[in-house]
C-alpha cells in the first residue's frame, strides 16, 4: 500500500493522528527533501527508511517506488508542507499507480489552499487552483488569459520575494481585481493583505503567499470571439477605442492585450 501523507504547512500542531501512526507503520518514508522531513519525524519518533522524492527526478523515484511496493513494502510520501501532488511531487507517482494496479490511499491533512480561500473572503463555493505561475512572463499570460473569463475564485503559490512580480503578471493578464493575499499560514507571522491587481500595496514580501483572485464578474462572453465582442459597441456608435474598452472591462482583461484590434481594418 501507497499512503500520501499531508504535513504541517508550519504549526507542528497540526499533524493528524492519522499521520502519525501511518508514518510508524510504513517501512519506507518518500520525502521530497530528507534533511527537511527528519526534525518533524524525529519529534514524533518515527524511525523509517527515508528515500527522496523530488521534482528533478521525479520519474526515477516513482520506478523506485513502484518497486517497493511490488515488493511488498508500504511506503508513505510526504512533501517539505502540506499535502502531496498539489504543486508539489507526486502526480507521476500517482500516474504509474494506477497503471500497475497498485492500491494506494490518501491520508489528509494540512494544505495551504483552502485555509486561504476561507481567509480571503472571496467566492468559496466555486473556486480554480492554479498553483504557481510559470516563470516566463510569455507562458503566464497564456495560461492566465485561458482563465481570463471563469467566473470563479483563481487562487495561486507564490514563493517569496516573487509576490511583486506575480501580481504584475496578473494584472496584465486579469485585469484589475480584488485580490487577497495570505502569507505564512499557521505560522506566527502569518498576516492577510486586501488590495487590486492594479493599485499600491504595501506588503512584507518575505514568507510564502496564497494570492487569491476575484473572478471575472462581467457577462460570461466565454464563447463570443472578442471580434465579435467589439463590433457589438462599434454597432451601438462607438469609436474603435472605446469598444476596445468596454470589452476590456467585460472580460477582465487589461485593455493593452486588445489593442491590435484597434487598428485592424
């Protein structure tokens, strides 16, 4: 059996029970940094065989994985924080899982999504998790503008010191939103930070953030083509540049990624 264990995101406190006596029953722990995993095994006296599991390898381990587990081993998989797989190794494991057959559970726990959309006060009955943004501004915006018109909550990581930097990603992908931002869960110096995508905000960027977005709130015009979109103002008599505009505010999305309409014949 395969057990994918969530850890604390940073209170100690917050190891389940359940966790515990998994972790005492496996006979191999997979974590994703070892040195890091060791003082949070040790304060509950866990003595296993610990192997690594990380992202730059993360095809190998699952084959070592795989192996154990034919062998008749259990093995539990943790990461640094907070539950595996999401935005964290684990999905490659859980892929060769199922195709071999191998029975695996979850045990669960600690994660740094959900607190932080309670936090933030944002839609919480429909929300999309997006985790971390990928770090060429071009790949982005792509993937932020496929989200542009969802009319749920967006919610994303963000390592620190990058916090600046991704909201300036968002704002010309989303447009201007209310956005929250939650760093350093369960921590002691976690702290909650309302602002827009577009606007000041002044923040501590060290620590790790949860920044939660407000969905697009105009009509869903998902599936008319922004062509289309535009000439319906540019029927009502308005100029290139303002129909640009309005559908810009409709679509929430920044009115420079819509420019090369206005000049279109």
């Amino acid at each position: 059996m395969i057990y994918f264990i969530s850890t604390p995101i940073g209170n100690m406190g917050d190891m389940t029970y359940r966790a515990v006596e998994t972790l005492n029953s496996v006979d191999v722990i997979a974590c994703e940094d070892t040195r890091h995993s060791m003082p949070l095994l040790a304060k509950y006296g866990i003595k296993k065989q610990l192997v690594s599991y990380q992202k730059f390898n993360e095809a190998s381990c699952a084959e070592k994985i795989l192996s154990f587990a034919k062998d008749g081993k259990s093995v539990a998989v943790i990461s640094d924080a907070g539950t595996p797989v999401l935005s964290d190794p684990g999905a490659v494991l859980v892929k060769k899982l199922i195709e071999n057959g191998v029975e695996f559970t979850v045990v669960p726990g600690a994660n740094a999504l959900l607190p932080a959309l309670i936090l933030s006060g944002l839609r919480s009955d429909r929300f999309t998790f997006i985790g971390f943004l990928p770090e060429k501004a071009g790949d982005a915006q792509r993937l932020l503008e496929s989200y542009s018109s969802v009319d749920s909550t967006l919610v994303f990581y963000c390592a620190p010191h990058d916090l600046k930097k991704t909201v300036d990603k968002l704002y010309k992908a989303l447009g201007d939103r209310k956005a929250v931002a939650v760093k350093e869960m369960t921590k002691v110096f976690e702290a909650r930070y309302e602002f827009t995508l577009g606007g000041s905000f002044d923040v501590d960027e060290r620590g790790e953030f949860v920044i939660l977005v407000e969905g697009n709130k105009g009509e869903d015009f998902a599936n008319l083509p922004v062509k289309e979109h535009i000439a319906l103002y540019l029927a009502e008599g308005l100029s290139k540049m303002e129909a640009v505009k309005r559908v810009a505010k409709e679509r929430g999305v920044p009115k420079s990624s819509l420019y090369k309409y206005t000049i279109e014949e």
